[in-house]
C-alpha cells in the first residue's frame, strides 16, 4: 500500500481527462446501473418484509368482519377484549414457536406441555397443599427442564427436532392424564382459581384484568358501558395480553438488536456455516428449546388461574395452531427467516376469525377452513418472498 493511500484510504476519484473519454463514460454508466447502489421503492422494501403478508391478511379479515359483522358488537369494547384474549394466549406460543422456527427447529409438544405444566400447578396445590406461588414455581422449572432436555436430545442425537418433540407430545400428553387420574381420580381438577385469588403473587401477576380503577373511572365518565350493580361491563385488561404483550417486545429487541439474536438468524439459516464462524450453535437451540417451554409454561398457569381448573386436555394441537401463526407471519419452514412481530399478526388472525365467526351467520365449523387456506396462501407467498431474497443476492 502506497503512502498516499495509508493517509487517504478513500481517496477522491478523480474525473478522466478527457470528458469524451469512453472509458470515463462507461465506468459512470457502470456505477449508477450498479444494482448494489439502486435506490428500492417503498413497496418492493415493504413486500420484502417478513410480516408483510401476515399484516396484509390482518387488514383482510377485518374489513371482512367489518362489513359482515360490524353492527354486532364485536367491535364493541367487550368484543375486541373476547377475540384479543384468544389472540394472546396463542400468541404466546406463537411467539416462542417463531423464534424456534427461525432458528430452523420444531417444537410439537407445545400444546401437552401446556396441559403437563397445568397438572404441575394444580396437583401439588390441591393435593399436597403446597402455597400455589411456590407450585408455579415448580411448574416453570419443571417445563424449562424438559425443554432443556428437549433440544439437548435434538442436539446430541442430531435427530429431526420434529420426531424428538412429537415423540414428547405423546410421553407428556400421557403422563398428564396418568398423573391427574391417578392423584385426583379425574381428568379435571377445579378449585385453584378460589386458591389462586388468596396468593398474592398468582393473583397479582397472572389472574384476572389489570387497570381495574381506571376502567371503574371510565365507566364513571360515560366512556366504559357501565352495569346495574356499578361494575363496567369491562373491568379491565387481561392480564394475559399484557404478557403477550411484553414477551413480543423483548423477543423482536433480541432478533432485531442483539448479538444472541444474529446467532439465531445464523444458526437458522446455515447451522455449519455459523459454528464454523464461532457461533454456539448448540447453546442457542438448547435455549430456544428452554423458551418454548417457558411460553407453554406461562400460558397454563395465566389459564389456570384465570378460569380456576386444569384439565388434561388443555393445549390440544396448539402446537401446529403456534406453527400455524408463525407461518402466516412470514417464518420460513426451513429457518433463517421470520419475524416476531408477524408471528403476533398471525396470532391475531386467529383470533379475529375464531370468535369473528361467531357474530355472523356462517357456520362456525367453517373456521377450521378458513385457517387452512391462510395457511396455505401464507406458504406460497413465503415461498415467494424467499425466491425474491435468494435471486437478488
């Protein structure tokens, strides 16, 4: 390297000196054809976009609504906090699956997980009489031991995550109705919301609404429909949106601004690739393994303690239904690709058409329909996009 270009790395280029110069002409014509510098247009950035498709299909489903059910009541206060629920329990799920997904892994006993982890907070409070917060704290171990578990199988066997995890779907959907039959003679165990209401910890985090003083003010200002006996006729904020809430935000802040989340995103999309630059590809699955068992773990106990029971059956396919919304969002099947933000979009499709399809006249046995041709379009124009990002590279 020359000493001019030590002091001046990038020096200032220089016009040729003749200004017919062909060459001069044709190295400027080479540098603004130069697709690397090509000013993108606003929407082929946003059709780029991973959540693109999912926040089309948002838009879609409530014009559908709007018009069809609009005079109903499900934009009514009360109706948005029925459907927004059912979104943010599946967004919870939903978000955990995404970022396993991204990371090019499955998780199939998301939904007996739930299930497992319901039985974990009810038996021993009902029936061993242990304090419920120290129950939930048993039930969270308990599942991120098992996830742990999970992706440490998947990493040291090097078998498909989807045959390992299916395989814990049936030992942990078992167990859940051995264990519940064997201690409570029942495949329901009730009580635990009466228990749940007495603990401050259970009810202050994960039972019932939050900001119950405002909407009482709102219901005194006219402004929150109010009841016969002074109650709003919404108390408040499910707690449980205000958690799908939460974990949606810091998950999108780890993708999107960390170095845990680049490895992610690595690891996704070339394991081999990523290890051999220093990722720790093994750590990164194993947590992610560890966080979908926390987010089935945390929608059992908010569903244990809100509706008062847990049952067996909790959590039936609501792995393929998190896989499901994680795919209308925009993640890829075969990782390196996605997005949380889509992934919650997804979530909220299934809910708006769920109970959606309740206000209207349609049979509501068409839902499951409906939830197959999002699925499908979601894949093809995933598919789409990926063919896209891979001829443009």
């Amino acid at each position: 390297m020359g000493v001019a270009n030590l002091f001046h790395p990038h020096p200032r280029k220089q016009p040729p000196s003749d200004p017919k110069d062909p060459l001069g002409q044709a190295a400027a014509t080479s540098s603004a054809a130069d697709e690397r510098v090509r000013q993108e247009s606003w929407f082929r950035h946003l059709l780029n976009r991973p959540e693109f498709a999912a926040l089309a299909g948002t838009a879609m489903v409530f014009i559908v609504f709007g018009v069809s059910a609009g005079n109903s009541g499900m934009f009514n206060l009360d109706g948005i906090m029925n459907w927004s629920q059912v979104a943010a329990y599946l967004g919870l799920i939903s978000v955990g699956a995404c970022v396993l997904m991204i990371a090019g892994e499955f998780d199939l006993s998301i939904g007996s997980m739930i299930g497992f982890a319901g039985m974990m907070v009810a038996l021993p409070t009902m029936y061993f009489h242990w304090p419920i917060w120290l129950a939930i704290v048993f039930a969270f171990a308990g599942s991120m031991l098992l996830g742990a578990f999970n992706g440490y199988l998947v990493m040291r066997t090097r078998l498909p995550s989807f045959i390992v995890t299916l395989a814990f779907l049936f030992i942990l959907r078992g167990l859940t109705l051995a264990l519940s039959v064997m201690f409570a003679d029942r495949t329901i165990i009730s009580g635990v919301g009466d228990v749940a209401k007495q603990d401050w910890l259970a009810h202050t985090l994960f039972q019932g609404v939050a900001f119950r003083d405002l909407f009482l003010w709102l219901g005194h200002m006219g402004l929150v429909k109010m009841l016969d006996n002074g109650v709003p006729l919404v108390p408040g904020i499910p707690k449980v949106l205000l958690w799908w809430l939460a974990l949606a935000i810091v998950c999108a802040f780890v993708l999107a601004k960390t170095r845990f989340g680049n490895w992610i995103f690595a690891v996704g999309g070339d394991a081999n690739a990523a290890k051999n630059v220093g990722v720790p590809v093994r750590r990164v699955k194993i947590s992610l393994f560890v966080l979908t068992a926390f987010c089935s773990c945390l929608y059992a106990v908010l569903q244990v303690c809100d509706i008062g029971s847990a049952a067996a059956d909790r959590g039936l396919q609501a792995e393929f239904e998190a896989i499901i919304a994680a795919v209308i969002g925009g993640t890829l099947l075969t990782g390196g690709y996605g997005s949380v933000v889509g992934a919650c979009f997804g979530a909220l499709i299934f809910g708006v058409v769920q109970i959606g399809i309740t206000y209207t006249n349609v049979d509501s046995d068409w839902f499951r329909v409906f939830l197959g041709v999002m699925l499908l379009f979601a894949v093809l124009f995933n598919h789409y996009v990926r063919s896209r990002v891979a001829a443009s590279r």
